[in-house]
C-alpha cells in the first residue's frame, strides 16, 4: 500500500468509491457489482462445502493457553471447532484448552484447539479431535 494510501481515512475511501460508482455508466456498474460478488464466492463457498455445520450459540467459555487465560463467549460452534468472539491479543497456531457447558448438558466440555483463524472481531478455534455423538445438544 502506498504511503498516501494509508493517510486516507475509511470514511473517505468510501465516498469516492460512491462518487466513483454514481459517475459510471449503468453497463459498467453491473459489470463492477458481478465482479465485486465473485470475489465474494470463495467464502461462501467454504461455508458451503463445510463437513460439520456450525450453529449459532452464546455459550460461556473458559480458555487458557500458553501465558494467557481468558472467559469470553462462543459465538458459533460445530463438532469441529468453535468461533469466540474477543479481544484478546491473540496469534493463528496458538494451542488453546477450552471449557463450556452446552445448553442441557450435564457435564461440562473440556477440549483442545488451534487458532486457525484471527479477524478483528475474534478467533477460530479447530478442535484436536471431534466432539462427537456425546453433544448432539450442540
């Protein structure tokens, strides 16, 4: 990225993209608006072709790692791996222990996962192994 480029505010960036886009021409828009939702593609399609669904929750959880811990809430979750959302300063390949009750369990969930993923809203958990049929309640 340019040097100016970073002196441009989101905000501004985002008026002249606008301003941009109301001068084209009614064909160039349609043609800017198909590529802009290809390059929308890739993710949905990883959603799509996802072995283990994830399912909206708000579930309280523990996590500790190496030189942190931390209780936050998880936003999503599948037999797989989990989405938190934080603010922790956190890293992709950390190894993280976590601990959760699902809705209706009896037992808490005690698992281990990667960061596989960090965005500014949170992290992507990968569990080492499936929870399995014993959290179907999931």
């Amino acid at each position: 990225m340019a040097d100016n480029d970073q002196k441009i505010t989101l905000t501004e960036v985002r008026g002249r993209l606008f301003e941009l886009i109301f001068e084209m021409a009614e064909a160039d828009s349609r043609a800017l608006k198909e590529e802009l939702e290809k390059g929308l593609q890739p993710e949905q399609e990883q959603k799509e072709r996802r072995k283990h669904p994830r399912k909206n929750s708000f579930i309280h959880v523990d996590c500790s790692g190496n030189k942190c811990a931390f209780t936050d809430f998880i936003q999503n979750i599948s037999d797989s791996g989990l989405y938190i959302e934080t603010q922790m300063p956190l890293f992709p390949d950390q190894e993280l222990s976590l601990t959760f009750s699902p809705p209706g369990a009896e037992d808490s969930v005690k698992i281990i996962g990667e960061i596989v993923r960090v965005d500014s809203r949170g992290i992507g958990v990968q569990f080492d192994e499936l929870l399995g049929q014993d959290h179907q309640q999931i």
